[in-house]
C-alpha cells in the first residue's frame, strides 16, 4: 500500500491539457500495476495530484502504445462498468479517480473521464450522484491528457487529513487496468483494501453539506386513452442532518422516466426483472439487498419497481463510523410500503454483516419480511457468506414455509474460479415487495471458471472456459429445477469474441419437470470487449459500436426452440450513432403450428455537446412468444416509436419527450419537463 501527502496550491493549476505539466506540482506518481493481467503496466501514465482546499486537482499524462478509442462526447452517460455506478470505461480508453474520504468502510466516490473529456460519476451514498465537474481532454499522436477539478464540498465526510484513494486507467484495445497502490493478489481495480493511503492537509467545507431541493414542472399532451393532457408540479428535497447522513423525500412524485429501454423478447419461464430509476427508491439504492448469493435466479427481499408509485415519501440514510443505515416510507392511495437496512463493514473491508426488514400494508392484506447476512473474504482469494431471511403475514400459511436459507464460499484469483452454494426456499416464500423467481426448492450449485491470457504480441487476447450446474428438489414432487451449462470463449486482439455453449435446463410446471433450454448455440461478436480477468468472465463488455450474432436452440416445453439476436451499431459521423436489430424466436411443437415472434428495431442517438443529448427510437414486434415464458411479451403486433432529448444545464435540467421505450407500444403522449435545484447539486 503506497502513501502519498497531495502538494497544496493556493491558485488552481492550469487545466488546460495542451499546457505545459510545469504549472502543476512536481511530485509525480505513476500507474505501474496491470491488475487487468497481473504484470507491470504496458503503457505509461504519470498523474500529478493538487488542492487547494476547495478542490481535488488531478491530471492524467497517458502514452498510448495502441489506437485510442473515444467515442463519447457528453457526460454523464452510463454504459456500465467495474464502476460503482457504471460509466464511460469499457466502452472508451480511461481514467478515473476513487475515493474513500471515511476509509473502506465509508462511502465511495468516483470520478471518471475519457481522452475527449467526456466524463462520468458515480457514489456509492447515492445512485444519482451527479454533481458538477470539470473535467478536459486532449489527444496528441501517441499520448492523450486528462485534468480534473473535483470539488470537495460535493463529497460527504470530506475532511483534512487521511483518505483512501486510488488512480486508474482503463486502455480499451488491451484490456489494461493500471492502478497505483497494489498488491500482486489484487484482482478488482477499485479495492478499497489496496488503494493508497493519502494525506489532504487543507479541506475547506461548511459544518453541513448544502440541501438540495429539486421542483419539476412537467406538461404532457396526452390522448384520452391513457389520461388526456396535464400538467403537474412536485419536488425532491434532501436535508443533510450530519457529514454522511440525510433526510430526504418526495412529494407529488412524477416518474415520467422515458431514457432506459428494457423491453426485449429473449425467451425466459422467469418473470422479468427491471431496474429502478425513480429517484426517491434509488437514493438509498446502496443500503438495501446488500447480500452476497452464489450461483442464484433473481432473488431478493426488496424489489423496488414493484412498489407503485406514491402520493409522497419520507427517508433517511447515513453512514457512520463502520455502521449504514437507510429506511423509508412510501405512502400510496390506501397502501404503505416501508423498509430499513443496517449494514456494518470492518475496517479491514474482510467482513460484511447486514440486516434487512420489508413491509406492505393494504387492505385485506400484511406482509412483513426480515433478512439478515454475513460475509466474510480474506483479503486475496477466498470468501464464505450466510443468509436468512422469515416472511409472514396474509400470504403465509404455514410459518416454516416462509423462510429462505443460503450460503456459499468460493476461490477466485485472475486465472481460476470455483464458487459453491446451498439453499432452502419455503413454498410461501415470496415477499409483496420482493421478488422470487422460484419458491418451493431446496438443493445446490457449482459454479467455475478458467481464464488463460496471451502476450500483447499474440493474435490471442484470452480463452476461457466455464461451466456449472444446480439441483433443486420440491416439495410437493421430486426435482424441481434442474440446469447445466458449459461455455468456450476465445477473444481475439482485434476484438472479436466467438462463444460457443451447451447445456440443458429444467423446471417443474405442477406435476410435470419440462425443459426449458436454451443453452446450446454461438454468439459471435466483433468489437467486442477486452476484459479478460475472472471479475468480468464470460461477458467481456462492449464498445461503443458493436456487431453481434447469437443463436441458442434447445427442448423448450413440448417442442424445440431457436432463438436469433442480431445487432449492429455504426458511428454517424463523430458524435452520431445508429442502431439495427433484428430478433426471432420460433417454437416448434408437435401437431400444431409453431410459434414465431420477430423483434425489429433501429435508433439513432446523437451527443450534441456535453451537456446534451437526441435519440430516436422504432421497433415492431409481431406474433406469439414460446410457451412457457415469463410474462412481458407481446402476442400480436406491437409497435413503439420515441423521441427524447436532455439537456443538462448547472441548476436545471431540461426534458422533452415522446413516446416512452419502456413500453411494447407507443404511448400517445408529449412531454416537456423541467427540474430546477437548488442548494446542492443533483444526487448530492
């Protein structure tokens, strides 16, 4: 673990990339580590780090040995990462910043940025952390620049004195991820237990972080079908009551959130699962499900989307010491939804104790939920868990079958993997508020993994294979689920990605243990991901402009089923993308006729500056899905056109919208809102 204390300035250093590095510090250090291969790093990047008690000054001097890839232009886009929240990196070479102002057992913050200066935050207090920053870029033959101004007073229990931070670059075309403080059994770049040890000697901050107040006004032109026209006003607010903890609610909530598309036709008997982006459940987001599970179907205690929407809310979440603790109450039209979390993590970061209480209350009906879990990992390969969790209320009638019991432990390091797990789910197991994908089983899972890397000279970048199996029994019957998979992955350096898999799955409708398998087929994707450790094994990620060609058949009810994904994304011009699809499933079943579903689709989105964004959505899915499947599905023709644009401003934020992606056909309505803040910034 390496130590730094950063230089005070009292001017801000030149954030001009193209400046000379002169105008910042001297004291220099360098990414040396490759935890992405567990070798010293390929390319060379020197960071130079400064405050003035206001800000966190940071710049990055990054040699690129290989073609630099930067595609995104606007900031705050999220595309999924090792992030805390998901990011630029992945998609884009790039660099990013980790913060632990309270140790590994305090809140997380990170900030990231690619070559262009396109960047991205994310927090683990908060799941909309999005405050404003700067961040510019620049990208010379061979080399690119990369400074940062974080401003201190948007980080909860900044302080002077020690921090935990560390300092990272992501190099897209070979997988590289470049830490500064390591050690050689590291295999996640963001491990709070291996950053550094950082002295900040000036922290200039108010006794209290600022309030936030968010107001939206909203005006939507509608059809009488799904409501007519309207027009709301609510607002958001956050009211801190320590360093790391706040009071936060809402009132007269509108959730017209039309940027995230979660509709597809990819067959499954599971009912399916959606993420949340109401900002009233994912403030606390962090605090809550905080279980580990091995080898698991969707399971958890809390499953937010499907609480409706209330009429107002109240909250708390704060962390203090090595202790979180969040809770909230949701209050509808002649229903409450409620939850509390506690969490605790040692100083170590080795052991993780959690406990969990849901509740629903409506007419006619009560339903309470408690859960409770323990973890514990050694710091390098080997972790163990437990969990329990009891429902009771209307919906249990016999006590012992509404618990749950699970643990596991498994082995990992950056070239093999092997995890375990045992569970019992009662047959009245399934919280309101929750979500269960199978109750009623009791058995076992294996689970593991190997990964072989290549030289950067080699035409190979790695090949992994893995597989697992489970066993579950009824209660009532005999086998109750039944599956097994194995998959060959074989990465190129030129980023294409060929998987080839088999298996077979099984589940018990009443009396009858049917197949539902769709293990068996290809996926060829080209420029494909470039992860190659066992954190990110089999699914390497994507860029920004992917092309990939699935297929999986199998035994799927009574017949056979084939399924076909097919997508391609090109750039249009600089800033602009566009996206085909084109997917189908056929069932094939004995004495009748089968049943076809296409999926058909095309978007383009365009980052017009940093702060703002256009995309443009249509699709059609026509005929029947298989039978069984999880619900979700169109049976017929459904077609879907949107229309969104974003614009980012420094207290506001501007929406306008048709359409809505989130449902399988077009929904009449146009829709302009605006959020205006005030005090703190969004998500802070």
């Amino acid at each position: 673990m390496l130590s730094l204390t950063v230089p005070v300035v009292h001017a801000a250093p030149p954030l001009d990339p193209s400046a000379s590095v002169a105008g910042w510090p001297t004291a220099a250090i360098s990414l040396s580590w490759d935890v992405g291969h567990q070798k010293a790093a390929q390319n060379s990047t020197i960071v130079h780090v400064a405050s003035d008690g206001k800000y966190l000054y940071v710049r990055f001097d990054a040699v690129q040995h290989v073609p630099l890839v930067a595609a995104q232009h606007s900031n705050d886009t999220i595309s999924g990462g090792s992030n805390v929240n998901g990011g630029i990196a992945w998609t884009d070479d790039a660099v990013w910043v980790d913060l632990w102002p309270r140790g590994p057992s305090g809140f997380q913050y990170q900030f990231e940025s690619n070559a262009n200066g396109a960047h991205n935050e994310a927090s683990s207090e908060n799941v909309d952390f999005e405050p404003q920053w700067q961040t510019r870029g620049v990208a010379t033959s061979g080399r690119y620049t990369v400074t940062m101004a974080i401003p201190l007073a948007v980080i909860h229990g900044a302080h002077a004195g020690a921090w935990r931070m560390q300092f990272i670059r992501y190099v897209r075309s070979t997988g590289e991820l470049n830490v500064w403080s390591y050690d050689a059994a590291q295999t996640n770049p963001d491990d709070p237990a291996r950053a550094g040890n950082v002295t900040l000697s000036v922290v200039s901050r108010p006794p209290l972080p600022k309030p936030r107040l968010g107001v939206y006004g909203l005006a939507e032109a509608a059809s009488r079908s799904i409501g007519g026209s309207t027009s709301r006003i609510g607002a958001d607010f956050s009211v801190p009551v320590t360093q790391t903890a706040s009071f936060y609610g809402t009132l007269h909530p509108d959730y017209s959130d039309v940027e995230i598309d979660q509709q597809s036709i990819a067959p499954t008997v599971y009912q399916r699962v959606f993420s949340e982006v109401r900002p009233f459940f994912t403030q606390a987001a962090g605090y809550f499900n905080d279980f580990n599970c091995n080898i698991c179907s969707e399971r958890t205690t809390l499953y937010t989307p499907a609480i409706p929407t209330p009429t107002q809310g109240y909250a708390f979440e704060g962390r203090q010491g090595n202790f979180g603790l969040a809770a909230f109450d949701a209050i509808g039209d002649d229903r409450t939804d409620d939850a509390t979390a506690l969490n605790y993590i040692s100083d170590d970061n080795q052991w993780n104790a959690a406990f969990q209480h849901v509740s629903t209350n409506m007419p006619g009906l009560v339903d309470d939920t408690n859960q409770g879990g323990v973890s514990w990992w050694n710091g390098k390969y080997v972790y163990a868990y437990a969990n329990y969790a009891l429902e009771s209320g209307t919906l249990v009638s016999d006590p012992d079958q509404g618990e749950w019991f699970d643990s596991g432990a498994g082995w990992i390091d950056q070239h093999f993997a092997i995890f375990g797990a045992i569970r019992k789910v009662g047959d009245d197991f399934d919280p309101v508020d929750g979500f269960d994908s199978h109750s009623g089983i009791a058995g076992y899972g294996v689970y593991s993994a190997r990964v072989w890397t290549f030289a950067p000279q080699d035409f190979l970048s790695s090949i992994g294979v893995d597989g697992g199996f489970d066993r579950y029994q009824g209660v009532s019957y005999g086998q109750a689920q039944s599956d097994n998979d194995v998959l060959l992955d074989v990465l190129t350096k030129s980023t294409i990605d060929v998987q080839v898999s088999s298996g077979s799955d099984y589940w018990r409708f009443g009396s009858a243990l049917e197949p539902i398998s769709q293990a068996g087929g290809f996926s060829i994707t080209y420029h494909s991901g470039m992860q190659n450790n066992l954190n990110n094994f089999p699914t390497h990620g994507s860029s920004a402009t992917p092309t990939q060609i699935q297929f999986y058949t199998g035994s799927y009810g009574l017949g056979r089923l084939d399924t076909w994904f097919r997508t391609s994304t090109m750039r249009v011009g600089n800033k602009g993308s566009l996206t085909f699809s084109d997917d189908d499933t056929a069932q094939y079943l004995p004495r009748a006729l089968e049943n076809v579903q296409w999926f058909e689709g095309i978007a383009y989105a365009y980052q017009i500056d940093a702060d703002s964004s256009f995309a443009i959505g249509v699709r059609r899915v026509v005929g029947d899905p298989p039978v069984p499947n999880g619900g979700g599905d169109c049976m017929g023709t459904c077609a879907n056109i949107s229309v969104a644009y974003h614009l980012r401003l420094r207290n506001e934020e501007f929406y306008l919208a048709y359409g809505d992606p989130n449902t399988l056909t077009t929904v009449p309505q146009a829709i302009f809102k605006v959020i205006f803040y005030a005090g703190s910034t969004k998500g802070t």
